[in-house]
C-alpha cells in the first residue's frame, strides 16, 4: 500500500502545483472531487473479477513515473514538424494542442459565429460559458474509472466545440492533441467537449500523435453531447508514437433522433486503450461505430466498447476489425446493454481478427446484457488467418503468394476505411493507413 | 417403457410446480454442523479410505482456507453470502452407512423414494438400457445392472467402492482433471467430498448400456459434495447420464460437485445431464445453490468429449461443463439448454481449451428466461500456440418471454495461433405475438402454442440427449415454464 | 347462414379501420372480397380468426348462429374458422409434421372424435401434401422456414386441407404466385369446396378467381363494403379499377 502512495507522489505534486487562478468555483470543485476519487481508485488492476482490464495490464503505465506541467508553451515547433504526424486538409477547422495544451499558431480555426463556436476549453471556460458549465465532465461518470478521474483532476484545457440548433457545419473540425515525447517521462491530459444542439449537424475528428521517440503518456477523455435528431460523425486516429502509452475515453450521449457515427483507427503506441461508451438516451437514437486496429512488434493495443440502449426504438451497429502481426496482442471488449425500457432495440456487434503472425494474440469479449423482451440482438466475432482455399483460388489464377495476401489484407481493412465519409481523411487513410498494413508471407 | 422413464410423474405434493419436492423420511447419520479438519478425517474415516486419499483431502481443505471466503466473485448471480460452518458435510441414511449394499438390504423407504422419483432400482422394475447408481445426500445406496457391466469389463461403481477396489486408478487420475486447488469449490468438494460415481471403461470396449447417476438431496441443511471420476481408455466409448432433485426446503441448500472425465486415445465419452434441482418459490426462497465444476481432458489423440446439458432447476446455477483439447485431433463438444424463471439464475457455459493440433470443438448454448430470471452464458474458447489448424464454432441463442427477464452473453475469444480458426455468433430474440396467433390460429391454446415454439428453439439441443432422456428434457421445460404465459 | 357480420367497426390503437362492414356468409358459397390496399381487407380476415390487436369497437360477427367474438383464437379454430395467412409466421425448430399432428390432435379432440394414430396421420398427410405437391422431406423442416414464397403458401392450403374447416377465410393467398404455384393452390381451393362449406377469398386481384370462381364478389373501400355482386363485378373492376368504384360509392 505504501508503494501505491509513493507512486502518486509526482501526480499529487503536480495536481497542487496546477496554476488555476481566476478559474470559477465549480471547477476546482470538480477537480478536487475527481483527485479524491483517483486517491481511491488508482490504477486498473487486473485483479480477479475485474473484467473490464481482463486482458490489459496497465501496470507499466502505474509503474512510470510521469510528470506533468500544465504551464508549459509550445515553443519552437511550426506547422511543417506537427503536419507530418498528422493528416491534415486545408479546407478543416484546426485545433492544436500540445501537451495537452492549446497552440493558437498551430491551429486554422473558424471565427466564431452564431452556428458554431470552436475554441479551447480554458477560453470557454474563463468566458463562463453556461454550455460548459453544464455539460463538461457531467457524462463522463469517473466513480469507476481511474484513468478517467485522473484526466478530469488535471483538467485545465482542452477543445470547446458548440454547434447551434438546427446549424449543419461542413466544415470538419480537427482536433489535434501531440505529445513533444522528449527525454523525461511526461503525460497529458487532453479533453474535448462537443456540444451539437437539436437539429445540428457536425464533423469532428481527433487525432493523437507523437513528435519524438521519449516515452509519455497521453490519458485523453472526450464528451460528446448529441441532441435530438443531432447528427455527428467522429473519427478518431491514434498514432501516437511507439514508445508511448494512450488511454483514452470517449463518452457520448444522444437525445431522441440522434445519431452518432464513429470510426475509430489505431495503430500507435506500445500500450494503447481506447474506450468508447455510447448512451442512446433518446427513442430512436442511433449509433454506428466502426474500428480498425493494427498491431505489430510487441505492441498491445486495447479496445473497449460500450453500447447502452436506454430508450425504446435505438439501434446500434458496431463493427471493429483487427490486424495483428509480430508478437503483438490485441484485446477487443464489446458490452451492448439493453434497459428494460428500451424495446424494440435492434443491436449488432462484430468484431473480426486477423492473426497474421505465430506468436500474436487477440483476445476478444464481445458481450451482450439484455432485459429487454422484444429485440432484436447479435453479435458475432472471428479470428484466424486468411483463407487458404481464397489464396488458392487467386494463385490458380496466377497470382503469387505474397500478392494474393497483400490484396485480401488489403480488402479486409479497407471495408472499414471505405465507412469514412469524409473524402480527405479517407484519402489519407488509403494511403497511410492501408499502404502500411503487413504483407506478410503466409506459409502454406 | 417410456412411460416408466419419465421421472417426472405425479407425487401428490400439491399447489407446486416442482413434482419432486417431497421428502423421505428416513433415519440419517449426520455429522455435526460446520468445517473443520477433524470433519475432514471423520468423512474420510466413515469411508475407510487409505492414508493417501485423506491427505490429499487435507491438502485441499488446508489451501480452502487460505482462499477468499466468499468465493469467485465475477459470475453474474447474487446471493447472501453462505455460512460454511452452518452446514452439514456429511449425511447417510443409517441403513447405508455401511455403504452400497446388496438390493434387498435397502432401506424399502429409500427404494419407495426412488420409485416416486421414476427411478426404480429393484431388480423386476429397474429401468431398461440403462445402469444407475442411485445416490442419496453423501452416499450412493445401490447400483443396477453390475453383473452385465462386470461382464464386458465396465467398471461403474460408487467413489467410495472406487478408492476401496480400484485404488490405483483413482489415484492415478483424481484431481488430474480438475485439480484440488482448481477453484474455491472445486477446492472444497476435494476436502469434502462425501461419494459420486466412478466408471472406468477398458480398452476398445463400447459400454453396452447407458450409464446413470441419479443425484437426491433429502436431508435437511446438508450440502451435497459429490464427485465423480469417468475414464475411458483407449477406443473406448461411454454414454453417461446425470439427473438430480431435492425436496422443497426454505433455506438454500449447496451443492458443489466435482466431475473429471479422461478420454485416451480414440476414446468417446458423451455426458448428459438434466439438472433439476429444487429452484426455490416464485420469490426466491429456498433453492439449490448448484455451483459445480465439470472438466474433461481429452487426452488422447482422436478422443471426444461431449456435454448436453439441461438446465431448469437450481436457484443459483454456476457452472460450465470443459473440454482440455490435448490430443491432436481430439473434438469436445458443448450442447446446452439453461431455462430461469421466477428468482432463477445462471450463469454457465463451457470453457474449450485448445492445445492439440486440428482439434475441433462446437459450443452451441439456448438460454431461456422468463419470469425475474436471469440467465447469463459465459464461455471461454481459448487456441494455444500448438493448437495448428484447430476449430471452434460457437453458437448462443437466447429467448426472453416477459420484460422483467434477462439475458445475456459473454463470450471469451482467445486466440494464439495464426492457423486456428473461430468464429462465435449470437441471437437473441422472443416468442413474437405472430408466431403464437398462427399457432392459436391452429387451433393451439396460447400455453401449447409457447411451449411449442420454446420446444422447437431447443430442438438441437433436445436431439444430441439419449431419446429417454429427450422426451423428460421437454417435459421439464413444460413444467418449468407453467405459469409464464398469459 | 353460416357466417352474419353487421355493422362491424374495427380499430388498431387509434386508428379506425373497418366503419360498419356487413356480409352474409351462406353454406356452399364462395365470396371475394376485393378491394385496393389499406381498405380494410386483410384486417377483415384477422378479426374473423381473432387476432389481438384488433379491437371491435361497436357490431356483431355470428357464425354457426354463435358470437364468434367471445372465442378465443384456438376456440375459433376448433370451431371449424380456418385462416390462409398473408405472412405466415416462421417456427424455428418446430417440424410441420409435428405443428399439424399438434393442431389436428387439438382440433379433432374439440370436434370428439378420436385423436388418429400416427400411422393415420401419416396416411392423411401423404394423401394431402401430394394435392398441393408438397414432399415429404418438407414436412419434416421446420414450419415456413427458408420456404419460398410459393412454399409458405402450399403449406397454408395443406393445413386447410389438413384441419378441415367449415368456413376458411383465405387472406390474399394467391399474392406472389407464379402460374403453376396459383394452379396447385387453386385446385387445393377447389377441391375443398362443398355444399357445407364456405370460403372468403380476400385479394387484391382477380387473377385467382380466374381458376375459383366465386359465387359474390364485394369491393371493400374505406372500411366498408360498397358494392356488392357476381363473377362479373370483378371483371369490371379488373377493366375500370377501384376509381371507378370509388367515384360510384362517392
């Protein structure tokens, strides 16, 4: 017990030393409620009958000692280092953090105007914006959720995006959180808090990158607050680089009629989770979430997804699909539970592996809890190899080994990368993402 | 003959659902109540067991009482926490506390008891095709149709028979399986397990009939801790059945049974259980606690283990019946029907551990819920690197009749082999207003038209049962489900 | 008079979709009951066979000189109402042999006449299924499931055949038909008719009636039945469409 105290030293040191001057009242309550609530919690451990960190073990992340500085300015960095590690357009709305804190030179973001605002959360903040105010850190429950508690008792900045009733903003909103990952050990904690009011529509993608080989850790939580009929499309990159450990949350909650699309790519860090928690808290909401996870090396990549029917008339559709090669190890944990009161749900979840490598791992949970009588409910999950019988047709019509399992690797993710909407990240995708997948040699 | 089979006939217990409920009345010899190592060495001793068996059982009850007190915790059920040292380990009828006797020294009681329970053991009534060791609280009273099975070399025995007779081969193989520190009750059957069955099949013989354990819990407060141990040498084959009831009690009763089946080398063993345990009153009071571990190692190369199970009794079910694929090309099999309603809970499945190579396995799992019942599978299917070319399919269907239900799903997909392949699907649905008004349309009462649709949703699974045992599955999913409908 | 609707109102939830339907049913007879989409017919058919969500807000459906409404659906059944379903429902894991044994055991048991042995049953069935050509290995797949359209609907004239109603009320069997799949249905159709039985073809097409003649012909609109009379009604609605009714009835 005493070790566990020693270890959060560096992380209380730095939760007092937090400047928060001129900060309102109801924010350093919260701050100070969520560090209790850390104190309590701590770190994930896989003790028995925890099922949600089952297969990751996130003790190298509680093991590290990572410092913090909330004062710290971006200096010296231009747009040529930070647009190599991310893809970007010039037609997005862009917000750059770094180090969790906001870079006004980096980013490109929109005047504000009476459709949409974008700014960083300490602006919004400071200006005592009600939105705020009401909806930061109220969807994200951290009672359970260590990872979550720390984020919110080192919140100071982050992305304010507000979307007015009715408004349809085509413009994709960018939102960039890189980690500079010099020589001694550092985390983040970037946040972001999206707001689409009724009737609005919006596009948001995040994405999180590393700029140097050091080891940091970058702890992200994202609300999102989906009103009735609202519609927001999300995608989410992580690319973080291969030394650093990312775990991050995305909390979304929709009202009735609102709908919420998700694609979801990684691919970075040594130890990287994800998890995503969808509410359908509107009749006849709906969501559709797409992943793709790419894992090599001795990488562990985590992604957790929960799907909460609450009203009648929701649907869900979850697809994730998985790569894995080297001695990586992938774990995909998937719950859609179904309230009594949501009838006439209509729910599916998938989640499809790819082991290319002997000495890779998945381990997948794809569950379902329901009180709910009539639904309609499935979920199916895969693992293996390609199908040999598939290589053997492509080779019978003279096409080598390699290239057959290129090609089948190649359709097996691009079928998730052809659900992105937005034409330039599915650009980039295509030619980042899918051109970098293994092309492994299979034995046959 | 069919219709003598059927246990489940009147017994003149009235205003009850559970036609089973009834209770013997029969002299006991019980041990005091609580745990200790003395009622550790007093079981062993009642047994006449050698020195090895009681230290085996020792060293089980001594890692028992460093392990949490309160047990697994993950499983989805919720239950006060159980008073070890309120309970009665062990309870024999004072007639049999010799153990297993000829037929005519039965206590008549016990037979009249078993004849109501549809299991009648004296010679002249005893069901055809099938050899049962009848089993009442810690012992087993009588066994059928020994002369035959000694004949073609069978083995089948109570434990207690078992570790007296057959030494070496128990030794050899308890606790291979499932291991005395396997798990907080597996640990504590292992310290106190009171009796079981035993069957050892020789080599190349297939068991000329189905074999046949009939479980009763009777005496008051007393948990049940039987275990049993099924060894099929090579090209061997076993068919064995299991079926249980206890009477009605207001407290909960426990039961925490051990079975380890061994298949060698192009060995079959196929395992069937209906499991009928008192599920308590539409409230929840009283009820079987039926928290047990069930592992089959298939050994050899080309051996098969198969479990089919039905599962409509107990308040709380834990349980999930596994196959250990060792042998290259071994095939475990894991049918499934788990029906709650009222209080009911379960939350079973299957583990199927893949090690040999091109091994196969199949779980497909029908969970039913009604009434306040929930109903959780949960199933691991785990390839190990060596596991080249393995299978597995999973199939999970559930059904919900009302909105006060639930049910659910948590499969555990873990994959370390790049050849071995798996895939796991999942339904869930419920008995739709058009399905029961075409059948009603028919001329089918809304209770008959339920049960037929619930009938059919079983069907897979009611076909892999031995066919007497196939037509008693529907008939308790009838009696379980009296009540929902309407 | 074997079947007497007067002034029948139906509604579901809200919303009201029969307004004061009558017909007269006679022994013997065969009527169609035509009319466009949405007007009213397939509930018609529901409401004589009792389906629940249906309620009957105000008239009086007798049949054999009793309150049909007061049975209960299977009562209905037993009583000799036979309903050809649109949809018919998919039972998974049930068998069709055994479905039928079930309602023909249910319906003979009501009627008190002894439950027929399974080597009677199986007679019956082979001598029934072969009308409406439908093999023996399909009575042993669960009911209607993967069954083609033209499947569903042999298997619902085989159930007719098989229960052997008094009054069958067929609900737009004859949609989705190829011509060789009407003809087997039409010849089941026919081959059930007798002095003693009726039948109420509900359709949205005259084709059938191309192969079952019917004795009336009655065009329900809005809830109501408009007009009413022979084989040559529905000719006439064939040439001049519903409009033409409509425009009439207005």
């Amino acid at each position: 017990m005493t070790q566990t105290l020693t270890r959060y030293e560096r992380y209380e040191a730095d939760f007092h030393a937090l400047d928060t001057a001129g900060r309102p009242q109801w924010l350093q309550d919260l701050r100070q409620t969520a560090w209790t609530r850390f104190l309590d919690l701590g770190f994930p451990t896989a003790r028995r009958g925890n099922e949600k960190w089952k297969y990751t073990n996130a003790a190298p992340i509680a093991r590290m000692e990572f410092g913090h500085d909330g004062r710290s300015r971006p200096n010296g960095l231009s747009a040529e280092t930070t647009d190599a590690a991310i893809p970007r357009h010039d037609a997005w709305s862009q917000l750059v953090f770094v180090d969790g804190v906001f870079a006004e030179a980096l980013s490109s973001r929109p005047e504000s105007t009476d459709e949409v605002r974008v700014s960083s959360l300490e602006e919004a903040v400071l200006s005592n914006s009600e939105t705020v105010e009401s909806h930061l850190a109220r969807h994200t429950p951290f009672e359970d959720d260590g990872f979550a508690a720390l984020n919110t008792a080192f919140l100071r900045d982050g992305a304010f995006v507000h979307v007015a009733a009715g408004a349809d903003v085509e413009t994709p909103i960018h939102l960039v959180f890189l980690s500079t990952g010099n020589a001694a050990p550092t985390v983040s904690y970037p946040r972001a808090l999206i707001v689409a009011e009724n009737g609005s529509r919006a596009t948001v993608i995040e994405s999180y990158a590393g700029l140097n080989g050091g080891r940091y850790f970058s702890n992200s939580v994202s609300e999102m607050v989906i009103g009735e009929g609202a519609e927001v499309e999300h995608y989410r990159l992580q690319e973080e680089s291969e030394a650093a450990f990312h775990v991050g949350s995305a909390r979304v909650v929709l009202g009735e009629g609102g709908a919420y699309s998700s694609g979801a790519f990684s691919r970075g860090a040594a130890l990287g989770r994800y998890d995503l928690s969808v509410l359908l808290d509107g009749p006849g909401s709906a969501c559709r979430l797409s992943g793709l996870y790419v894992t090599s090396g001795t990488q562990h990549l985590d992604n957790n997804i929960n799907i909460e029917h609450a009203k009648p008339y929701t649907t869900s559709r979850l697809n994730y699909k998985g790569i894995l090669d080297g001695r990586s190890r992938a774990v995909f944990g998937g719950t859609v539970l179904v309230r009594k009161e949501a009838q006439k749900t209509d729910a599916s979840q998938s989640d499809k592996n790819l082991v290319l490598s002997p000495y890779a791992e998945v381990d997948s949970k794809p569950a379902l809890f329901i009180y709910a009588d009539d639904v309609k409910c499935g979920h199916g999950a895969t693992a293996g190899n390609i199908d040999e019988e598939t290589v053997f047709y492509m080779r019978s019509r003279g096409m080598d080994v390699d290239t057959a399992s290129r090609l089948l690797i190649h359709g097996f993710a691009s079928e998730t990368v052809d659900t992105v909407r937005e034409p330039n990240l599915r650009a980039y995708l295509e030619s980042q993402f899918l051109d970098t997948l293994p092309g492994r040699r299979l034995e046959f | 003959m069919v219709e003598q089979q059927v246990i489940s006939r009147e017994t003149g217990i009235e205003d009850t659902q559970y036609r089973w409920g009834f209770e013997l009345d029969i002299k006991s010899d019980v041990s005091p109540r609580g745990l200790n190592e003395d009622i550790v060495r007093l079981i062993s001793a009642k047994k006449r067991e050698p020195e090895w068996m009681l230290e085996w059982r020792l060293k089980a009850y001594r890692h028992w009482l460093k392990l949490d007190s309160q047990g697994p915790q993950w499983a989805n059920v919720e239950f006060q926490p159980i008073d070890y040292q309120d309970m009665i380990y062990y309870a024999a009828p004072s007639s049999q506390s010799d153990g297993p006797k000829s037929l005519d020294e039965v206590d008549p009681e016990i037979l009249e008891g078993f004849n109501k329970l549809g299991i009648p053991l004296e010679e002249q009534k005893k069901l055809t095709g099938v050899a049962v060791d009848a089993v009442l609280d810690s012992v087993s009273v009588a066994t059928t149709y020994q002369e035959m099975l000694k004949k073609a070399g069978v083995i089948f025995c109570s434990m207690s028979e078992a570790v007296q007779n057959h030494p070496d081969l128990v030794r050899k193989y308890i606790g291979s399986v499932v291991p005395y520190s396997d798990n907080f009750y597996a640990t504590l059957n292992s310290a106190v397990f009171s009796d079981g069955s035993f069957c050892y099949v020789p080599p190349g013989v297939r068991c000329p009939i189905e074999l046949m354990t009939y479980f009763r819990i009777n005496e008051l407060d007393t948990g049940q801790f039987e275990r049993t141990l099924i060894i099929a040498d090579e090209g061997s084959y076993v068919s064995y059945l299991e079926g249980c009831t206890a009477p009605m009690r207001k407290s909960h009763q426990l039961h925490a049974a051990v079975v380890e089946l061994v298949a060698l080398d192009g060995a079959e063993i196929k395992y069937s259980t209906l499991q009928n345990w008192y599920p308590g009153d539409k409230d929840g009071r009283g009820g079987v606690y039926n928290f047990v571990t069930k592992r089959g190692k298939a050994q050899g190369r080309g051996s098969k283990i198969s479990w089919t199970q039905v599962e409509t009794g107990s308040a709380i079910t834990w349980k999930y019946p596994s196959v250990i694929l060792q042998g290259d090309d071994s095939v475990g099999e894991f049918y499934s029907v788990a029906l709650v309603n009222n209080r009911q809970q379960a939350d079973t499945g299957t583990k199927m551990v893949h090690i040999g190579k091109n091994t196969r396995s199949t779980i497909i799992a029908k969970g039913i819920s009604a009434g306040r019942g929930n109903n959780t599978y949960r199933g691991q299917v785990k390839m190990m690197p060596t596991a080249g070319g393995a299978r597995n399919f999973t199939q999970c269907d559930s059904l919900l009749i009302g909105d006060e239900c639930g049910a659910h799903t948590i499969p555990y997909i873990e994959v370390r082999n790049p050849t071995a392949q798996l895939e796991h699907e999942a339904t869930t649905s419920k008995v739709s207003d058009d399905q029961l008004f075409y059948l009603q349309q028919r001329g089918l009462s809304l209770e008959e038209s339920n049960y037929m649709i619930i009938n059919g949703f079983c069907r897979g699974i009611f076909k892999e049962l031995p066919f007497e045992f196939a037509a008693e599955a529907s008939q308790l999913m009838r009696v379980s489900l009296e009540g929902t409908v309407g | 008079m074997l079947l007497e609707i007067r002034d029948l109102h139906v509604s579901v939830g809200e919303t009201d979709i029969l307004k004061g339907l009558n017909l007269t049913v006679n022994p013997g007879e065969v009527h169609a009951i035509m009319g466009p989409n949405g007007s009213g017919k397939s509930t018609l058919a529901n409401v004589i066979a009792g389906r629940p969500e249906f309620t009957v807000v105000r008239g009086e459906v007798s049949y054999q000189g009793r309150d049909l409404m007061a049975l209960l659906p299977e009562e209905r059944a037993r009583e000799g109402v036979f309903m050809a379903f649109q949809y018919p429902a998919e039972l998974a894991g049930v068998r069709t042999w055994q479905f039928l044994k079930a309602s023909v055991d249910a319906v003979r048991k009501h009627r008190g006449m002894k439950e027929l042995s399974i080597r009677e049953f199986d007679r019956l069935l082979d001598e029934k299924r072969r009308m409406v050509r439908i093999d023996a290995d399909m009575v042993k797949r669960s009911v209607n499931e993967g069954y083609s359209g033209g499947e569903k609907k042999r298997n619902e004239v085989l159930q007719m055949a098989m229960l052997d109603p008094t009054l069958a009320v067929l609900d737009e069997t004859d949609s989705g038909l190829d011509i060789d799949a009407l003809r087997i249905v039409a010849d089941g159709v026919n081959s059930f008719r007798s002095p003693s039985k009726a039948i109420v073809m509900v359709t949205h097409y005259q084709r059938i009636l191309g192969y079952v003649s019917p004795d009336r012909v009655h065009v329900l609109l809005d809830g109501r039945i408009v007009r009413s009379g022979g084989r040559e009604l529905a000719l006439e609605l064939e040439e001049k469409g519903y409009d033409w009714v409509r425009a009439e009835a207005a």
